[in-house]
C-alpha cells in the first residue's frame, strides 16, 4: 500500500509548468481520461500488490527476504529514474515517452503474472519500475501541457478525484482477485488498460515538447539508481546475515561511495537532474527531510500492515484492501480544506501539528494484539492517521513549491516526489532489519516454555525467515501445533510494535523539523508564494 495516498509534490508538477498547447474541451477530455487511466495503472498496481504479498509468500514459497525486493526492486527504478523519465518527456516528447512507460509497464506486467518464481517475480517487478518512471511524470506534464491557467485548476481536480477513487477501489479489487481468482490477474488487469490507455494516447491527446529542456543527466540516473541499490540490498542481506557481516558493511560503503559520487556529479554538472543548489533554501531542505522522514514512516507502516491483517488477524485479502477505505475517504475529502490553511495560519502549523496527529495514529497501531473488532483496533488508528497526513500533504506541497523560484518549480515538486518515494523504498529494508531481531528474541523466548521435539525445533528454525508466514512442521499433535502458531504469531504482533513505535519518532522528528525549519510566518509563507525563492 505504499502508494494508497498520492505522493506530496504530485499536483505541484501539474501547477508549474507552462501551458504549450491549449485544449479544446472535447480533447480535454480524452487527455484526462488517458492520464487518469495511465496513472491508475500504477496506483493500483502499488497498493494491490502490498495486499497480494502474503499470499505471494505462501504460494512461491517466498522468504521475507524475497517479499521485500518483490516491493523494493520496483520502488528502486521508480525512486531513481522519475526525474529522468520528466525530462524524457520534456525533450522527446510527453506524449511518446508516456507510451513507452505504458507499454513497457504492460509488457512487465504479463512477465509479472507469468512468473513461474520468484525471482522472475523480482526481475519483472524491477522493469515495471522503469515503466512507471517513464508514465508517472508523464501523465502530469501531459495535463500541465494540454491546458490553459484557466482550466487547469478544473483539470487538476478532476484528475485528483478520479486517481484518488482508483486508489480506495485498487486494493479492494486486488483482494478480491487474490482470493477469489489467482493473484497473478492483478498484473494481467494492467493490459487492458494499457491498451486503452494507448489507443487514447495517440487517437486524441497532442504532442507536446520543452524547447528549452536541457541535456540528459544520463550518469546521475545511473550513479543514484546504483548507489541506492547497493545500500537497498545490504541492507535487506542484513536480515539473515548480519549487520556486522562483511557483505552487509561492503554495500553499505560501496553505496555510500556510489552516492558521494553522484552529489560530486550532480554539482559540476551543468545540467543536473538534481540541482543541489536548491538545497540552500532552508525551507526546501527543511521540506524535504521532513518528507524523508514522514514518508519513511508512512511506507513502512503500509507494508506491514497487511501481513499482520491477513497472516496474524486472520482477515480475508478482500478484508485487507478495504482497510483502508476511511483513510483514503478523509484524505479526499479534508484536502481542499488543509491547501487553505497556509494562506490563514502559514506552512509550519498545519506542518508541525499534522505530523503530530499522525505519530498518534501510529501509536494507536500498536495497541491491538491478536483477533478484536476492526472498528476498535485498527479503524481508530487509520481515522486519525489519515486525520494527520490530510494537514500534512497539501501544505508540504506549497512549501515546497514556495521555497523555489517560480522557473524552478517543476524540478523542485519533481525532487520532492523522489524523495518521498526513496523515503518508502528504505524504510522497508530497515524497518525489516528491526523486525527480524524483534521477532527471532520473542519467539525464542515463548518457544523457550514448551517442550518441543528437536527436530520439529529444527524444522521451525528454517520457517523463521518468513516471518508470520512460518508454517508449523507436519505431524506436530493438535495441542502443540496450536501453542506453536500462537507464538508465532505473538512474535509478529511485537514486531510490529516496534515498527509503530519507530513510525511515532520518525513523525515526531518531522512535526521538529517543521518547527525548526519552515517558515515561521503567514506572512513569510505568503511572500514565499509571491515571490518564489525568498528563503525563510
């Protein structure tokens, strides 16, 4: 579910740009269509697949291991790539670069529902993620292109109501295909849109270009993707072998390496994907890190959650998509009404209190332990939760886009966007690192008070590294199978704990961040917005 609420800088992208070629109402339409449909594609392909992982687990007999780069290496190519796959657009056209992510997102996508392993699984997974760096930015520059000031705020809202009913409906569907059809229709559902979305592209929607678009940053894309893999798969290794292990320490400073080398490009390059040099804005940089941090704990909360709903709770996949529902519901409907709230109080109350309420939200995440009604253990949580990042999302975006110059806005909500999305693809390597520790102690210390046969200890030792998803050894009598599954999951239940508690800090660090670093005024917010550039 990492992508259930759309990323922070999303329709900051759509405002900055300038219109190259008006509409006519009739072609509008079907601009919105095919960008609205082209971005469910990976909306929903985000949410559902979060929801399909236990079973993927349980079906390709998958380690946590395996679970976390089916996740992480498509999360990989969209983090590193998105900025490459704007001015992909901008340079050879939005429209054609558009149905190349399509059409590849497509094709990944029938790999993905044939996979007969896992690791074609991953591999498939990973081209999805290069198609989704060419589609996401390209549906927005698309509409920023295709409309006119005066219809672009319609435009805008119509393409946030519909992607934002994609979102609630994608994990419900997904979990119904799950459990009712076979999990690898959730990839084959993306083919007939893609060929909608394709027969729409080129029957209706115009061409656009950036005359002004400058050179590709070919040896950043490959410099961060690198860098951040490296890190990414030390620090999944790490899991089983160790944070000390020689491989795991490797990665981490052959990463390190990878990404000084890509700030040392970044800075002599004339024409960076990256400008480092909007990071002396103290607003931006404090934007920015505020957004690591919040949407490091946000992603890393919705990848747990369903393996807890679903291997822990005992809650169908239909039941687990749908859990969401009341999130997604508060934050269509309290969006409109938090973009106003700088304009009244300025950036950093909205940005200090809703992350505030949103550390409670992960709070009350840890209280439930195992079965409960789902409006007394999870529904408070994901009310308030939502209630904390509906304050945050709306204000985060104006921040970011006031703390530039208005010419720079593009890259600036494009860099914000990359920024949220590597937030989530690390949170999920290092969260898993705390809960494996976390699990392995509890589950050492309840196996501790039964009496279990050696070789069912043995047995059970080589199911740890699924986690939840352990399965209790074959010819175990009822009694004990029963206390075995009751411990296993138990230790789920603390690991996820600890996961709620790491989520509240990184919240908290947030809403400090805000206070610390974003404007300190209405008045300094609003001369921001005017101005575009005036650092607080």
């Amino acid at each position: 579910m990492a992508n259930i609420v759309k990323q922070p800088c999303d329709e900051g992208v759509i405002r900055s740009a300038p219109c190259t070629d008006p509409c006519s109402r009739n072609v509008g339409r079907w601009v919105l269509a095919a960008t609205i449909l082209g971005s469910s594609m990976a909306m929903i392909d985000g949410t559902v697949v979060n929801v399909a992982l236990p079973v993927l687990q349980s079906q390709l007999n998958a380690t946590t291991t395996d679970v976390q780069w089916i996740v992480e290496s498509y999360a990989l190519f969209l983090a590193a790539l998105i900025l490459v796959g704007g001015s992909l657009g901008d340079r050879f056209g939005r429209r054609r670069i558009f149905a190349y992510g399509i059409a590849l997102f497509a094709l990944a996508s029938v790999w993905c529902g044939l996979s007969p392993n896992v690791n074609q699984l991953i591999i498939a997974r990973a081209v999805q993620g290069i198609g989704g760096a060419l589609l996401v930015p390209g549906s927005l520059a698309i509409i920023s292109a295709s409309f006119s000031a005066e219809q672009r705020g319609q435009a805008i809202g119509t393409w946030s109501g519909f992607t934002a009913i994609t979102s609630a409906l994608g994990p419900v569907l997904g979990g119904w295909l799950v459990e009712n059809v076979s999990w690898r229709w959730i990839f084959f559902l993306n083919v007939p849109l893609a060929g909608i979305v394709l027969g729409l592209l080129f029957w209706r929607v115009p061409e656009s270009y950036d005359e002004e678009s400058a050179r590709l940053d070919w040896w950043g894309a490959a410099l961060a993707t690198l860098g951040l893999g490296v890190i990414v798969y030390g620090l999944i290794e790490s899991s089983h072998l160790g944070l000390f292990h020689p491989l795991v320490l490797g990665c981490l400073v052959v990463g390190a390496l990878i990404l000084s080398a890509f700030i040392f490009v970044e800075v002599n390059n004339r024409a960076p994907m990256m400008p480092l040099s909007l990071f002396q804005s103290r607003t931006f940089s404090g934007a920015n890190l505020l957004t690591l941090l919040l949407y490091s704990a946000l992603g890393g909360v919705f990848y747990f959650v369903p393996f807890n709903l679903i291997q822990v709770q005992g809650y169908s996949a239909t039941a687990a998509g749908a859990v969401f529902l009341p999130f997604i519901v508060i934050m269509f409907l309290l969006s409109r009404w938090s973009g106003g709230l700088v304009s009244r109080y300025g950036a950093k109350l909205p940005l200090t209190i809703g992350p505030i309420i949103a550390s409670i939200g992960f709070a009350l995440f840890a209280l439930p332990g195992i079965d409960g009604s789902y409006w007394t253990t999870f529904f408070p949580a994901i009310v308030v939760l939502g209630l904390g990042m509906a304050m945050s999302v709306a204000p985060l975006t104006t921040t970011v886009m006031g703390a530039v110059k208005q010419r720079q806005a593009g890259i600036a909500s494009g860099i914000n966007n990359a920024v949220a999305r590597t937030a989530g693809l690390l949170a999920i390597a290092i969260f898993n690192i705390f809960v494996f520790n976390t699990f392995n102690r509890s589950l050492n210390g309840r196996l501790a008070t039964l009496n279990i046969p050696p070789e069912v200890q043995k047995q059970l030792n080589e199911q740890r590294i699924k986690l939840a998803g352990a399965e209790v050894p074959a010819g175990v009598d009822v009694e004990l199978s029963a206390k075995l599954k009751q411990a296993i999951a138990l230790a789920f239940v603390d690991s996820f704990r600890l996961v709620m508690f790491i989520a509240v800090g990184l919240a908290l660090a947030s809403a400090i961040v805000a206070f610390v670093m974003i404007g300190r005024s209405k008045r300094q917010m609003q001369q921001q917005i005017g101005v575009g550039g005036a650092d607080s």
